[in-house]
C-alpha cells in the first residue's frame, strides 16, 4: 500500500504485530518503531538521565511549594467603628520611679493616668545591660541602638511578617505575660525604674509620654531639679494591640543613650491593624469588627487566625535648652491608619497539585526531546563540515590513462 513491496520490503516489519490471531489488530495512537531497528547510544542515556534528574528536581520544588502554601497580603479600608485600643510596654528608664510622669493625652481629650494602671518597678541600669548582653550572646533577639542598623534584627522582624512564622511562634510560646526583670543583687545601685503592663485606652490619635515630675502638667507634685534627668531608656516591647511578646516590633530591644540632663527623644508610629491568616478562605471584610479587642476575644479559640497591629516608626531627639516652655522626656505619637492588612497562607488542593506536576514533567520531556533532536542535527552538521573539509578535491590517477 505504502510502496514498500515494490523495493522488496516487507510493510510488517515496520509495525507491531498483533498478539492475538483472529482478526484482532493492535492499535497505538502514537506508533514506534520496532526495537530491532534502534540503537542505544551513550549521549541519549547521559540525555534521559538529565531530563530525569531535572523532573525530579522541579517536582520536589512544586510538591514543597505547595506544603508550604502561598502567603498573600490584601489590603482594604476598615469599615467597622473601632473603640478601644490596648498598649503594650516594657521600657527601663535610666531614672527613679517616684521622679517619672507617665501618660496618654489623645485626639478625644481624654487623658489616660497610664502611671496608675502600669507597674513600677525599682531596678538597675547596669543590671538590665548584663541582661542584654547575655541575650545577645545566647542567641535571642539582639538589642540595638537606635543609631545602627542590625542585619539580623532585620532578617527576624522580616520573619514576623510571615503568617506562617508567627502563628507557629504563639503555638510554641502560648504564655503573654510580661516576663520577669533581673532579680537585684547586692551592690547594685537602684538608679532606674521598670515601667510594664498593658492598659486600655481610645483608638484615635495620641501621645503616651515619660516625662519628669513637676514638668509638663500642674500637678502640684514637687519639681524635680534638671541635674536628675537621664531620659536614657531600654525598650524590650512597645506593642498595640492584643499582647503578643514573641512577635518582634521595630521599637521592641532597642536602646537610647545620652549624657545629657535635658533631653527629648520622640518617636512617630504609624499603626496599621493586621490580621494573620492561615488556611482560611476569608475576605478582609468579612473580618472587619465594631471592636478590634472584641474580635480577638472572639477568635482567641481560633489558632489560624491572630488580630493584631503592626507599626512603622521613625525617631527624633535632640537636647534642649533648659526652658519652661520646653519639656524633655520620651513622646510616643501615634496614629491609627483607616486601613486593614490581612497576610493569609493557603494552600490548593491536591488535584491542582497533581495538574501542575504533569504539566512541569510534560514540558520537560518535550522540551528535553527538541533539545536532544536539535543537539543531534547541530553535530551531524558539525560531523559533515569536517568530512567536508579534509576532502582533496580531485581524483587520483595519471593523466591520459584511458
């Protein structure tokens, strides 16, 4: 039919025959040729073994992407009506208890006397800077000042801002207390003053403040002569929201030092509410509540989904002219962003799993078989210019011989 019997070719041999006689005939969509007629050569098994190792490995990439999950971060405006706000502090104040001035003024007018609702605790300066460098030496969240930058403070603050890392980090470490200072030994010199504890207050724009007593507020209290001020401070956690401690925020082990008596550092935050997601098909705005903290106490049996707030923050301090009118101390302004970030994780199913895994072992193979013909014609074209070449061109023998 083909022709081939006219060359004396016999058209079966080019086919597979069928097992079964009868009349039965085998049918291949994809016809081969018969063993017989191939030969192994060393490059196609180097080629096959290639294209295996390269589906092994792209395999192995999909299979761990799709364990891991995919983390995506939407952003909307927060619709519901946000009441309350919860600080979170622990700060040591190169200075003594009974000489400090703690509180909130906020956007409301209403001012929060944060020294009755935060606890006080008398301590040394030296004492909490052995703490820190033992921290530092054993591995834990190391402190810095506010005037250098910490490449490993930055690789773990990018951490927190994973779902996956801090959902696991609250499963390891349930307990948010406030955890206990260095006990005070003998010998050492009560020259600060631990301030910690969490305190409500509105969700509006504000300004918590440390000051010195006497200055600022007519209080009535005794004023505190200038040569006392040492604003130098130590933040181990400043936080909004629900109290979280294992999660790191940009002002949480941080230091700021200074040797003069009058001086104002000031820090600007940003607060931006954050929920943290996994393995939730949910919207931004199916979670938006009339109360951040109620929506916590509401979820709090939920271990795939946290509400919490992020910030950004900026510094400035300077030393000032001893003036009435200019008051030292250390200002947190903040203000809360008319937004909402959901960071959620998930995962596709199973099927889409096996759907991509095809997909990528297809186009391997398919692209590996043109690579391997390509390869294959690029040296037969390379094997027929060099036969080419040592050519003579012309024939041998002697001239006139017939």
């Amino acid at each position: 039919m083909n022709g081939f019997a006219d060359h004396g070719l016999d058209e079966d041999a080019f086919g597979e025959k069928s097992s079964l006689k009868g009349g039965l005939q085998t049918f291949d969509a994809f016809p081969k040729t018969k063993p017989s007629y191939t030969t192994p050569s060393r490059r196609g098994g180097q080629w096959t073994v290639l294209i295996l190792a390269i589906c092994t490995v792209f395999s192995l990439t999909e299979f761990r992407t799709w364990f891991r999950g995919t983390e995506t971060h939407h952003f909307t405006v927060e619709k519901g009506v946000s009441h309350d706000l919860q600080l979170n502090l622990d700060a040591v104040v190169h200075m003594p208890c009974d000489t400090l001035h703690i509180n909130i003024q906020d956007a409301a007018g209403d001012r929060v006397m944060a020294s009755d609702m935060l606890r006080k605790e008398p301590t040394s300066w030296k004492l909490w800077m052995d703490k820190r460098n033992y921290e530092g030496f054993s591995g834990a969240h190391e402190y810095q000042t506010l005037s250098r930058e910490d490449d490993r403070r930055l690789r773990d603050q990018e951490k927190d801002a994973h779902a996956r890392h801090v959902l696991s980090e609250l499963r390891r470490n349930p307990n948010r207390n406030f955890p206990k200072g260095p006990k005070i030994r003998r010998g050492d010199t009560v020259d600060s003053c631990r301030v910690y504890g969490s305190l409500e207050g509105n969700k509006v724009q504000g300004d918590f403040h440390i000051t010195a007593r006497g200055h600022g507020y007519q209080d009535g209290k005794k004023h505190l002569d200038h040569s006392a001020f040492n604003f130098s401070h130590m933040i181990t956690e400043l936080s909004f929201g629900p109290h979280y401690p294992t999660i790191l925020n940009p002002l949480d082990k941080t230091i700021a030092t200074t040797e003069a008596h009058y001086y104002k550092y000031q820090y600007f935050l940003s607060i931006v509410p954050t929920i943290y997601s996994k393995n939730q098909n949910i919207r931004p705005e199916t979670l938006t509540t009339t109360n951040s903290l109620d929506a916590h106490r509401a979820n709090r049996n939920n271990k795939n989904l946290i509400f919490t707030n992020q910030y950004a923050a900026t510094s400035q301090s300077d030393a000032l002219p001893e003036s009435p009118y200019l008051i030292p101390g250390i200002f947190f302004k903040y203000n809360i962003e008319p937004i909402m970030l959901l960071i959620s994780e998930e995962r596709t199913g199973f099927l889409n799993l096996l759907i991509r895994l095809v997909n990528t072992m297809s186009g391997v193979i398919v692209t590996g078989g043109w690579l391997y013909q390509i390869a294959g014609w690029a040296g037969e074209l390379r094997r027929r210019r060099r036969a080419s070449g040592k050519s003579e061109g012309y024939l041998h023998g002697k001239v006139g011989e017939e």
